[in-house]
C-alpha cells in the first residue's frame, strides 16, 4: 500500500465562509496503480492531488504515505518526501524559461545533491525515455508544446520516485498531441510507475486502470 488516506478532510475559510474542498475521503492506492482522479470543476480533485503530494496539508483526517503518517513529518521531511519520492507534472508545464531541456530536469536532482555527471547523465537518460533525445539542448521556447510537457515528465522522473502526480497533463495541449502525451503515460504506468491523474476529460480517464470519481469534495464511486 503506497497510500491510504482515513477521512481525510481539507476546509479554507473565506471571512466567516469555510468552504470544504474535500470531504472525509478515505482511499487506497497500492504501489505500481495507475488511477485517475475525475470529476467536473470545484470537485476537490485538485486539492485532493495537493494532498497526495504534500503540497498543502489536511484540516483533519490522516494521510499515510508507504505507512508513513504524513502529520507527524516536519517541514524538511516533508520537502524530502516531495522532492524524493514524488513527481509532479502541471497542466502549465512549469518550465525555466532561461534553461535547456536537460538543465530543467537536471534542477530536482540539484536539490537531491546528486553529483553533476550523474545529473547529467540521468537527465540524458529521462530525456531519451520521453522520446526528445534531439532536443536535450533547446530551451522551452524553441519547443512545442507537446515536447515541452514530455520536458516536464522526464523532470518529474528524475528522482525515480515512488509516485508520479499529473493534474490536467492534457490540459494546454491540442487533442493529437494530448493523445501522445497519454501514450506516453501508459508506457510509463507499464513499466510500474504508480501514476494518479487528475482530469475532467472522459478519454484521458480511460487511460487509468482505475477511476475515483468526485463530486463535491467527496469520493462517490
């Protein structure tokens, strides 16, 4: 079991507000499933994934990583947790704009302290696994959109962690390179990677071997 959350629950307070994003979701996700998370927009599968990734923390309920209780880390093992063990790949790609291909997904590794030939090395390797073995040198500008998020995967997978999260990958991309990217992710999914996505598009949900639907900050299917 790579994660299992008990009731878990994460409320944000506008003034006098409080709006329950999710609500009391208690999940199980073993090592190696590919799961997307779907739901329309306001579902909480956003926040959920910002959970998962200990992007944010929960307002009650526990959330256990590899049976870690994901509350009693403190701040620096929390940045280890993410940095280590997940990768994340967003809709908006996130990439340096002043860096190649390589030298972004070189930078999670720099936080690791990996040394520099194996950063470089590494980072060759991710490169050629999403298929831009071509493109190592060339900045996010001078790549299309699809190259740009394969950039973001390779970076993601750098670490080799445990567990890739990817919110809306498809989002920003026309519907045959989003096809690609989809690709891709099986690919990945069938080499053993745990991989939940977060996605309000029916076809990017079929790729998953398993589907948590959300509605109103709460799982119901």
């Amino acid at each position: 079991m790579l994660i299992r959350t008990e009731q878990l629950s994460k409320a944000y307070r506008t003034g006098a507000v409080e709006l329950l994003a999710v609500n009391e979701v208690s999940v199980e996700i073993d090592q190696g499933e590919y799961v997307a998370l779907m739901g329309p927009s306001g579902s909480g599968k956003s926040t959920l994934m910002h959970l998962f990734g200990c992007l944010d923390t929960p307002s009650s309920g526990r959330y256990l990583f590899d049976s870690r209780d994901t509350s009693t880390l403190n701040d620096e093992e929390l940045a280890h947790l993410r940095n280590r063990e997940i990768g994340f790949v967003f809709q908006s790609f996130n990439l340096l704009a002043r860096l190649t291909a390589q030298a972004n997904v070189q930078l999670p590794m720099v936080y690791a302290r990996v040394s520099p030939p194996d950063r470089r090395a590494r980072a060759r390797a991710m490169l050629e696994l999403v298929g831009l073995k071509d493109r190592m040198n060339h900045r996010p500008n001078e790549l299309s959109g699809g190259e740009m998020q394969r950039v973001a995967i390779a970076r993601a997978l750098a670490n080799r962690p445990r567990l890739l999260l990817a919110d809306e990958p498809t989002g920003n991309l026309d519907s045959r390179t989003g096809q690609d990217i989809m690709r891709l992710f099986d690919d990945l999914a069938g080499q053993g990677n745990t991989i939940i996505l977060v996605t309000h598009d029916q076809n990017v949900a079929d790729h998953a071997r398993r589907v948590i639907r959300m509605i109103d900050g709460s799982v119901v299917s």
